[in-house]
C-alpha cells in the first residue's frame, strides 16, 4: 500500500482486515465476552471502548488465540485462524500487546527490540553462533528505537527505564514485526501527558499501511486516532459507529462515558 | 518465573564489560587447574570438575531459560551407568563410551522434556521429578545397573587407544579437557542467537510467543541440550570413579545441583562452578567426621535463599557493579 490518506479513502471494498463471529467465551460460570461479531476494516485504526471489566483484554486474547474461544469463529485477512496456535496466528500478521506492559526486563532496549526481528531474519536457533551475529540487526533495531525516541537508552535494562518509555519500548518491539493488523491495549495508559502526544502520532504513523485496534480510555485520543469506535460492555457489543456516533448515543453515554465527560 | 525473579541477570548482551572479566577469569581457572592436583587430592579436583559441569549445564537450564527441572540426577546418573556399561562389558574405549553416555543423556532429555515441557512452573517442577522417580526405579529394577551394587571396577581403558587413563595425570587431564570443551559449549549455547531467544522466554514467556516464537520447541531444545551436558558431567565422573551407582539417579542428586546453582548465583556463568566448588569442598571436610553432611546442606540453602539469593558469585557482581557505577549515566 502506498500513500495513505484517510479521508479520501475508496469507498468500495473496505476489506474486513479481521472478523470475528459469535464470538463468546466462558470461564466457569462467567461470561466474559457473549457472543461478540466485530468486523475491522483494511487500513483504520478501530477503537474498543468500555468500562473496566467490559472484557477488552479478554476480546484481544481471544482474536490472538492467547485465550481459546467456547464458541465463534475468526477471520485474518482472509484465513480462518480459529484453530490457530497464538504463535501462528502472529505469522499470519497479526501482533498484540499487552495491557500490563510486556518487556524483557533484563534484557537491553536493543535487545529487546532485536529479539522481535530474530525470528524474521531467520537468527533465532542458531546455537552454535556467537551472539555478535545479531549485530547484523542493529541498524533496524536502532531506526525503531528512534521511531519511539528511545535511541539514548538502547543498552539501559528495559527494567531500569520509566513505566512510559516500556510503552514506547514495547511499541516498537510490536512494529519490528510489521504486522499487519496490530492490537494495542491501552498503550498509553500510565504515561505522561507529555508522552501521550508522542506516542499518538506514532500510532498514527505506523497506521500507515495497517490495521490497527486499540483499547484506549482517553477520549480525546480516541476522537483523535480513530476511524471507528466499538462500546463493549459486559462483554457484549453495546454500540459501533464513527466516534461522534458513539458520543450522540444516550445509551453509551449512560453506560460508559458517564456524566463527567460532557 | 519462581527463583530466577531475585536475580540480577548479569549480561548486558553482547555486554562492554565482559571483555576484560571473561580473559582473566578464564585464566584464572585454566591456572588453578593446573596448580590444583599438585596441592589437592587430584580425585577431590576432577570429582570437582565433574560437578561443576553438572551444575553448569543445570544453570543453563534454570538461569538462561527460566526452567527448574527436579530430574536432573536421571541424566547424571543414567549417563554414568550407560558409560560404566559401555566400558566395562563391551569394553569400549573411554572417549566413545562418554560420548555413549552422553548420547543416552540426550534421548533421556528428549523423552523426559517432550512430557515436562508444556506444563507451566512447578507444574513443570513436578513432571520432571514424577518422571526421574520412575526411572529410578527402572534403574533399580533394570539387570545391567546391579541394582543396590552398581556397577562397580569400571575399567578406565586406553584413551584412544593409546593413552593409560589408569594414570591419576591422564586421567585428570582427560577430565580437564571435557571440562573445558563442556563450558565452552555452554557459553557458546548461551551467549547465541538463540540463546538470546531463551533468555527471551526466561524474561517474558507470553511476550515471547506474541512475537511469535513457539517456545516449547525452544525450551525442549535446551532442555535436551541441558540434559546432554548433564550426561557429559555424569559419563566422565562414573570413568573418575570407576563406579556408577543408584546414588547418582537419585532425587537427592537432583536437590544438590540446585543447591550448588542457587549457592554459587544462578544465571551466571561463574557461578554454579564456584558453588559446584564448595558444596565438594564441604562434603570432602565433613565426609569422615561422622557429622550428618545433609544438616550442613540444609542450613547453606537457608542461608543462601534469606541472604543472599543472587548467590556468591551474583551478589559480588552487584557489589562491583555499584562501586563502579557511574552516577553521569542515570536516567
Ligand atoms: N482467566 C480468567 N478467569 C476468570 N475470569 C476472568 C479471566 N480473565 C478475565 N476474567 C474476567 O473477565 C472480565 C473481563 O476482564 P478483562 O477482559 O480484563 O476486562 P477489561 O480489559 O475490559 O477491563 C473481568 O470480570 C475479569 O475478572
Ligand atoms: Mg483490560
């Protein structure tokens, strides 16, 4: 895909990227997600809004397979990925973070973000090579780290760095895999407002060319960042639209964006 | 993620400081070893080696890759009796019947971990001791292991052919030599691409399969690995010894490597050769005095887990690494 521009977008085939059907899952007596049909198209950056405990996390573990669904059915580009291992799901395209953020706390910023690319250049069982192979990588490694403005630190522990450069970090290590659909939960939670600017536009950016879903509580990103906007409350659909129809539903407005917002 | 979470992890990865500890800190052991059968008991140095390399390649396991196995006496042990067997009743020469061992070793790592290694924490803890329980008790049943006996005047034989190993200096050379190439190929392993994936896994299990590695293949992989070195330490102790018996199969066996692992500093390299070293030291003083060795035990893996649970060698890297710490370079 090359320039991209979202407000001329075709208006023919906006392919789904990902799709969901029924999707629903149990734990014990508990129904977290109940029976969940969520359709993302190629190229946006689709938000997924509700309350704590809605079950946001829960959706992105089943979409990546990190959870197996009771019952639905997934669709990647075109792929059923219902059976899919997670790991295989991730070489179909599709990468996730985590909400609690995901690091390698006793590995470097570098080698973190290398550990992601190990995979795609084919250096990742290779035992019997000396580390210093890996430098190969460096290049890449140090453009994703200046992406997300964290050139200085490259050898700091990721364990050693603020709890908003382990976002950045983690975004980065997300995009060294250039997925094409990327599930992002809450990657700016816990940041700096100073920081969330930052990492705003470089989701903005690396939506170039990709899929992107978020879970975000900040309104004004969402506003901001996303083409469509999913409510999601007790772990069902409770509204989808453009932002401004979600915040002229009197629906959503009572279930999730309460009284304060207006 | 149980024990490895106290420990400082040293490596920095392809670290700047390294490059002058490692030289001197090999130096270091290659001029002990050389000094060392003239001012100790050479039998004491060589069973020394043995286990330092044993706790070695159990540290790559639990340091590098986050696993805690119980089983590893199962390799230890299973690979002394496949050696001392090989030597002593097809009389095979000592070089092929520790590489016999240690090919045991590996398809013992390979049974044992494709059963272990889907289990998560101590679950995983659990299998690999169920499953080296009952292949003690295989061992105790089996007709060639001479069950409570063992399997005793295990020839040394002619290394290659040629070289008497009945002499105490050829044979502690023999010893040095697996030894180093043992350590060598740990430090290979773990300092590899591939080793970078484990200590990837190690860190962060579910981070690294949203990058989309299939872990359990690489936790089987140095879980065989593991298990193969392991082997290596066990092959050569039994030619040392010329004995292999039921203790070396034993889930005690198992408990000591963790004990010297933990003591010496888990996820370093130095180590489990520095706590190998002095759990030996310890058993040698007491082993005549009649004193029960096992209360000793015990009260250095109190000692270690509420005082000093980065181990010897990891709380003195802390140690250095604050003193030279340079207060420019903070966040
Ligand atoms: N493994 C689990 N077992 C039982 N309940 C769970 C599990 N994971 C999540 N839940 C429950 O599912 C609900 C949704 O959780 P989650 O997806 O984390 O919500 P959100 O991300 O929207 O805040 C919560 O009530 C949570 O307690
Ligand atoms: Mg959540």
């Amino acid at each position: 895909m090359t320039a991209h521009d979202r407000t001329l977008q075709q208006p023919v085939a906006a392919r789904a990227a990902l799709s969901a059907r029924g999707l629903s899952k149990r734990f014990g007596d508990f129904q977290a997600i109940d029976d969940v049909t969520l359709e993302v198209a190629e190229g946006t950056i689709h938000a997924l809004i509700g309350p704590n405990g809605a079950g946001k996390s829960t959706l992105f573990g089943l979409l990546t397979k990190f959870i197996p669904p009771t019952s639905g059915t997934i669709t990647l580009g075109g792929t059923d990925i219902t059976r899919f291992k997670p790991e295989e799901v991730v070489r179909q395209g599709m990468v996730r973070s985590f909400q609690i953020s995901a690091v390698f706390p006793h590995l470097s910023l570098r080698d973190n973000v290398r550990v992601a690319l190990q995979h795609k250049h084919g250096l990742d069982r290779q035992f019997w090579l000396p580390e210093r192979r890996l430098n190969a990588l460096n290049g890449e490694v140090d453009a994703l780290l200046d992406k997300v403005g964290l050139s200085d630190l490259a050898g700091r522990l990721a364990s050693e760095v603020s709890y908003g450069r382990k976002r950045a970090l983690e975004l980065a290590t997300t995009l060294a895999l250039d997925p094409q659909v990327m599930l992002l939960d809450e990657p700016m939670a816990g940041m700096a407002s100073a920081d969330i600017g930052t990492i705003a536009d470089l989701i903005r950016r690396s939506g170039e060319g990709r899929t992107i879903i978020m879970v975000e509580h900040n309104l004004d990103v969402v506003e901001d960042l996303c083409d469509r906007v999913t409510v999601l409350a007790r772990g069902a659909v409770l509204a989808e639209g453009s932002f401004d129809e979600i915040r002229a539903s009197q629906e959503v407005r009572e279930s999730y964006m309460g009284a304060g917002h207006d | 993620m149980s024990i490895t979470d106290n420990t400082d992890f040293a490596d920095r990865g392809a670290g700047r400081s390294i490059d002058w500890k490692m030289p001197v800190a090999i130096a270091v052991l290659l001029g002990l070893m050389v000094v060392a059968p003239f001012v100790a008991y050479p039998i004491f140095v060589m069973k020394l080696l043995c286990f330092a390399l044993f706790a070695s390649a159990f540290n790559m396991l639990l340091g590098y890759t986050g696993l805690l196995s119980f089983g590893h006496a199962t390799f230890f042990g299973g690979a002394a009796y496949a050696t001392a067997h090989a030597a002593k009743v097809w009389g095979l020469e000592p070089l092929t019947a520790i590489l016999f061992g240690t090919i045991c070793a590996a398809a013992m790592g390979a049974a044992m971990g494709i059963v272990a290694i889907r289990r998560q924490g101590i679950y995983f803890a659990m299998t690999t001791l169920a499953l080296s329980q009952m292949a003690y008790f295989l061992f105790l049943r089996a007709p060639f292991t001479h069950a409570e006996d063992g399997i005793q005047n295990v020839p040394r034989g002619r290394l290659l052919g040629m070289i008497d190993l009945g002499e105490t200096m050829a044979m502690y050379g023999l010893v040095c030599a697996v030894f180093l190439v043992g350590m060598a190929v740990i430090w290979r392993i773990v300092h590899s691409p591939f080793g970078q994936v484990l200590k990837a896994i190690r860190e962060n299990e579910a981070r690294a399969i949203s990058l989309g590695y299939r872990v359990d293949r690489y936790k089987l992989g140095a879980f065989v690995m593991s298990a193969a070195l392991t082997g290596l330490a066990g092959s050569t102790k039994a030619l040392v010894f010329q004995i292999a018996t039921l203790n070396d199969v034993a889930w005690h066996m198992s408990g000591e490597v963790i004990l010297m692992t933990l003591l010496g500093g888990v996820g370093t390299v130095l180590g489990p050769i520095v706590g190998a070293g002095v759990i030996v030291a310890i058993q040698n003083m007491f082993a005549t005095t009649g004193f029960p060795v096992s209360v000793i035990m015990g009260a250095i893996f109190v000692i270690c887990v509420m005082l000093f649970r980065k181990g010897i060698v990891g709380t003195l890297g802390q140690y250095l690494r604050q003193t030279r710490r340079d207060p420019g370079a903070k966040e």
